[in-house]
C-alpha cells in the first residue's frame, strides 16, 4: 500500500456510527455540524453547509455582486475552480500574480487595482494549509466597499496573530472533498462576518435545495463506502506496475474518465451542485471535528521533520510560517530552484517507485494557462511569480499517517535527484 499526497482519517467503523446517528437526530446535525464549525473559527457570524465549496463561492459572491462592480481579484496560482465560480456568477475574474516568497501574494497590485477598478471581492487563498495575513487588505478593502473571502479549501485550524484563518474576511470557503484537511467525498462550508450575512432568502433557498436534493442516509453510506474504496485501491497501485491487460485498461480507463477534456465536459453539463451535504456527512463531519487537531498537530509535526531534513540540502525553498502565522499543513510544497526544474519528472518517478503520490499536483498550471479559462479571465499584469510556482512547485505528503521512516525515505529520494 502506498501513500496519498493527503489520506482522510475515518473508517467504515466510523461510517456505520454515523449512520446511526443520522437515522437518530436527523435534521439537527447539520445545524449541530455548522454551530461546531463555527466555534472553531471563533465563533462570529454564521456557518451554512453547503453541497460543495464551489457552491458556497458562488453563494456568496451571489450576495455581494452588484452592477456597479463587477470584477473580482484572485490570484492566477489557485484553483481553476474558483475561476470558473466567478464566472457563471457573471462577474469577470482579474489575476493577481503571486509574491517574491512562496505562498504570498502581490500585495501591492492587490490594494492598488482595489482604489481604482470597480472590484466586488478578492478571493485570497490560504494554500496548503498556510494563512496569509491579510489584516492590512481587509481594511483598505473595506474602506473601497470591497469584500474579502477567504479561500479556506487547503486550511482548517491556521490563525494569524491569535484570529482563526476563516474570520479574517467577510466569507469563508471550505471544502470536505478529496484531498482537504477533512475529507468526506464531498460537501462544504459556507462562513459569513456579522458584517456581511448572507440574505436570507438565499441562506433559505440553499437549505431547501440541500434538503430536497441530499442523498438518503443510505445513499450516502454506500456512496461514502465505495469512495473509501477507490482511494484504497489507488494507494494500492502505487509503486506497482500493471501486472495484467485488465489492470492496464482499467488505468487509462481512469486517466481518461479524470482527464481535463472530461471534468470540463461534465462542468458544462453539470449546472447544479452535486448534493452532497447530507445528515449522514454532518454525523462524519461532527466527528471528524472532535479528533482533527490531533490530526493537525501530526501533519505540522510531520511538516516540520521534513524541512529539517531537507534544509541544506540545496533543493530548493519550502513554504515556511512567519511570525505570529500558526499554520495548519496540509501538504509540504517545494519550490525547485530553475536549475534542476528539468529534473522535477524523474523525481515524481522515483517517488512514484517508492510509493508516494508527489509531484507538480497543485497546480500544474495557473488559471490563464487552463485552456477553459485563459479567453475568460484578464490580467492585471505578467504573471511571473505565479508561472514560476506552477512549473518549479512540487507537492510532498505530510499527512498523518506518515512515520519517520517514511519521511526520511522521501527527503532521501528528494536530495538524491535534486541535490
């Protein structure tokens, strides 16, 4: 069995008991779910489940998009999802380019097309499980009338100077599906600040959707079970070559069934949200809760091992907190120096040999490189930093079920092609 850039934290076992719990309380764990998740954030403002995180962007740029402003700020490393959130909202999305140091933003360019463009919201993403400080942005934000939501997706349990990454801005997003801090196979978080609630009548028309639509507790247990599965069965495949014809096709059957051309055709199709926050989901969800931090205190555990064995090591730069940054690692990210960028294939191989799921992941390209955004989104300038990271950015698992030896045989698989 190999290993996943990020591996979730529940069984079966812990499926069964949230069956029972969904069939016992029903409709009241979901508002249970969203009282726990927001008390973790501190507790302000208001928390809706949503079936996904794309919904919830969307919900919340639904609330604040007005005539008058029409654009929105993200950044041109970032999820090509939220690009195309922005978009079917009818609101143009203008790329910011990342900073000098890995993780970071272009401040600057930031607060400076905010005074003088008609700018409804900057989505600043916290990734890989690291907060930006984004105080001084809130505030110029919001003396221009601009709201900042807060891409929480990759962070759950990272703060700034004391406040949760999720209650620094306006909105927050997060998400349950795969490879997140908590991962159910789908479903999502919707935050909003006393300052910016969300209208009732949509807060109202996303539950009555959620609960018309959602599966059955049934549904969603088999449903839930059989993507347990698919994730086993892919840790199994790695490192292992295809034995048989069966195993062969079954493969390219999966790269195909996954490929780009494929997500966009069913991102087309697909005009509604997957229902996927179910009473069964908000039962893992409470559960989840309770036992993450001791997940969290593993990865950034595990983090830190990492970078010291790799420090020295000349292969390049890791994303690193700063002060009064407590971050909430979800995966190391390593940024290859230019030089050795060639080299960056044979690493995924090896590392693949070795039995770990690595390589340029997250994301291989940014959001005007993505074929199915590049005609649709506008750029505030060159993009060098943001390219740089798409092309020079290896992902390394950190998760929890690593152990030392683990982590000391992927540090040595990265020193020996990269070093």
């Amino acid at each position: 069995m190999g290993f996943d850039s990020i591996e979730e934290f529940w069984t079966r076992e812990d499926l069964v008991r949230a069956s029972a719990a969904a069939y016992a309380s029903g409709e009241d764990l979901i508002r249970r779910f969203e009282s726990a998740f927001l008390a973790r954030l501190g507790g302000g403002g208001s928390a809706l489940f949503v079936p996904s995180g794309r919904a919830g962007l969307r919900l919340a740029l639904a609330t604040i998009k007005t005539r008058a402003r029409d654009r929105v700020l993200v950044p041109a490393f970032c999820c090509d999802v939220v690009g195309e959130a922005i978009l079917r909202e009818g609101l143009r999305p203008l790329l910011l380019d990342s900073g000098a140091t890995v993780g970071s933003l272009d401040w600057n360019a930031c607060a400076r097309t905010i005074r003088t463009e008609k700018v409804a919201a900057v989505v600043v993403p916290h990734l890989f499980g690291l907060p930006l400080d984004i105080k001084e942005l809130t505030q110029e934000a919001r003396r221009h009338g601009t709201f900042v939501i807060e891409d929480c997706a990759h962070c759950l349990g990272g703060a700034v100077d004391g406040t949760a990454a999720g209650a620094l801005g306006d909105f927050s997003i997060f998400s349950f599906n795969v490879e997140k801090p908590i991962s159910m196979g789908g479903g999502g978080m919707l935050v909003s600040s006393p300052r910016a609630p969300i209208a009732p009548g949509d807060a109202s028309r996303i539950r009555s959707y959620r609960e018309a639509r959602a599966p059955s507790p049934d549904v969603e247990r088999t449903e839930l079970a059989a993507w347990l599965t698919q994730q086993e069965r892919r840790r199994r495949h790695v490192g292992q070559p295809a034995r048989t014809t069966a195993e062969r096709a079954g493969r390219l059957l999966s790269k195909l069934t996954h490929s780009r051309v494929a997500l966009a055709v069913t991102d087309v199709l697909a005009r509604e949200p997957e229902p996927r926050a179910g009473v069964l989901r908000a039962a893992l969800g409470l559960a989840l809760l309770e036992r993450y931090p001791v997940v969290q205190s593993r990865r950034s555990r595990n983090h830190d091992y990492l970078a010291a064995r790799l420090l020295d090591a000349g292969v390049g730069t890791l994303m690193s907190a700063g002060r009064g940054i407590v971050p909430a690692w979800l995966k190391a990210k390593l940024l290859v120096p230019e030089a050795k960028g060639d080299r960056i294939r044979a690493l995924t191989r090896r590392l693949w040999r070795r039995g770990f799921i690595a390589g340029r992941i997250t994301w291989p390209r940014t959001m005007d490189q993505e074929w199915r955004l590049a005609l649709r989104v506008a750029r505030l300038g060159p993009l060098p930093n943001a390219h740089r990271l798409a092309r020079l950015g290896v992902d390394l698992p950190i998760h929890q079920n690593l152990r030392d030896g683990d982590l000391d045989a992927l540090a040595a698989c990265v020193i020996e092609s990269l070093g």
